[in-house]
C-alpha cells in the first residue's frame, strides 16, 4: 500500500472512532474546544524502518514515515501536543556515530513539543547528554531528579504549560531509579527521588496554583512489574490531579489506553506505545466552555509503511 493511501485510511478510521464515541452535537456547540495529544516512547535510535528481513516489525517505525503522518494530522487538526516519554537514544547505529545529535534534530524538525528522560537517555554521560542539549528545540522536563551541581542542573525543567484556545495543559515528567540501570559514572551525582511523591506535588501545582484544565504526566518509571517496583500502576492509583498518565521503558503495547480510578477516585488514563516508532500513540480531549475535559480515546497509529 502507497503511503499516502496507507495515511488517508488510518486517519479516516480514527475520525470515524471519535465521531462514534462522541455525541455529534457536541461538535457543532462553538465552546468546545479540541486537544489532539500525540505521544511516543522508547524510540532507541530507530531513524529508519526495521529492514525488509522477515521480521515481525519489517518495514516499520522510522522517523520520516513518522514526520510524515504527523504533517497530515497538524493539516487536520488545530491543535496539537506532540510528547515524547524518553529513551529516545541508544539501538541502533545512529546513536554510536552521532550521539544523539540526529535524534534531536531529528525530532526538532518534526516539532516536539517536549519529553522527559530515559536511563537509555544517560548512555552518553552527563556531559554527553548536555553536548547534545543545542539541537534540541524542545524542553526535557523532569521533576524527582536533582542534578544540583551537576552538569545538568539548570537545564532540565520541571513543568511547561501550554495553552490553546483558552485551555491550559500541564506537561510534567517523572524518571525511574538510575542505580542498577546506568553506570554511575554517566550518571554521577543525578540524585534520585520519589516518583509519585514528586508527582503527585506537581500535579497539585499545576491544577490549583498554575489552574491547568489537563494535566500530563510524561512517565519513565514502566507500566508494571511482577517484583515490588514502582510502576505507572501505582502511580494511577495513588496519584491526585493527574489526568494522563502516558508511559515508557517496558515497551508495553497498548491498543487503547488503561483506566484506573486515583486515591481520590477520579478517572486517571494510562497509556503506552511499545517501542522504536512503530507506533504512533494519539488521544483527542474535547473541553466545554466549563472546561469539563470530556475523553474521546483514539487507538494509536501505526506507522506507515513504505
């Protein structure tokens, strides 16, 4: 199947989930506002399409198929976040040779809006990862590392705000527990803290303080584990004011996002799109003139294939 056609079809049918699961009048009301959110994690350098060699992800995932439906869903929509769940680095070649700089600038092209940090994300050091930082045009957002007095400190932020139409989204991150996972020296002096401890204090500034109607959690820590670990489940669960929860690490395939009730038994949607670029994740929140964030789920994209 050409591209363009591949493209046309998948977009067609996301229309047709939306318009399904959403009362059509609500669309014709002029206070309704639409967010289009569109997320990937665990890229790993994967700038082309897995090679035409029988395997199971043959012909898919790679950056330009990927710049490419996102150019026809920005054409489509008005307003778009495009957000990334870190690991961004290390897999393929790409990353040996250039160190990450085609990654970024890779991704500034197609116009990320911001991503928090994987462990992968270190595997060129600190100093590694902060050469690197220039080609960047988006913000790394991470709010349970310290880097004070390390050569990262000043440069990763804990929060950034968007706002369209009126409607304000608050984007924060959260990062899993280095030690274990990364030598240390790549990551000498990165201090770790509580994940949902940190998280839960963002979310509460964010909703109150910064009056966000959408809050987003870009979280690196996994979606679960069979061993005692913190994962996306139990921040789902023990969390406050965290609307959206969209995950990284364990490369979990989702086919549409989890639904879990929080410590204040409010819904918390949790949300995973495997690995390498295969898929591109996507959800549609519409907002009424009260700003009552109503959820239409979109299944994620896959991407073309040449």
């Amino acid at each position: 199947m050409k591209r363009k056609q591949f493209i046309q079809k998948s977009l067609t049918a996301g229309a047709l989930c939306a318009a399904s699961s959403f009362p059509y009048e609500a669309f014709a009301k002029s206070d309704t506002r639409k967010i289009t959110i569109l997320h990937t994690n665990d890229q790993h350098s994967r700038i082309e399409p897995f090679p035409m060699d029988g395997g199971k992800f043959q012909g898919l995932g790679g950056f330009a198929q990927r710049a490419v439906l996102l150019h026809e869903i920005r054409r489509q929509e008005k307003n778009v976040l495009l957000l990334d769940v870190g690991d961004i680095w290390q897999g393929t070649p790409y990353f040996n040779k250039f160190g990450g700089e085609l990654e970024f600038k890779l991704m500034s092209e197609m116009k990320y809006d911001a991503s928090t940090l994987g462990n992968h994300d270190f595997d060129a050091g600190i100093d590694g990862f902060v050469k690197q930082l220039p080609h960047a045009s988006f913000p790394f957002l991470n709010c349970n590392y310290d880097f004070t007095n390390t050569a990262m400190e000043g440069k990763i932020q804990t929060h950034k705000i968007f706002t369209y139409d009126d409607v304000k989204v608050g984007v924060f991150g959260i990062g899993i527990e280095l030690q274990g996972l990364v030598p240390k020296d790549l990551c000498n002096g990165v201090r770790f803290n509580d994940p949902i401890a940190n998280a839960n204090k963002m979310a509460k500034h964010l909703k109150y303080e910064q009056g966000c109607d959408l809050v987003i959690c870009l979280s690196h820590i996994g979606y679960k584990y069979d061993e005692k670990k913190v994962s996306d489940v139990d921040l789902a669960y023990q969390s406050s004011n965290i609307d959206l929860i969209l995950g990284g690490h364990t490369h979990t395939f989702f086919t549409k996002p989890d639904e879990f009730r929080n410590a204040d038994g409010a819904k918390v949607l949790v949300n995973q799109v495997g690995w390498a670029g295969i898929y591109l994740g996507r959800l549609d929140f519409y907002f009424e003139k009260k700003k009552k964030a109503i959820l239409v789920p979109d299944f994620p994209k896959l991407i073309a294939k040449v």
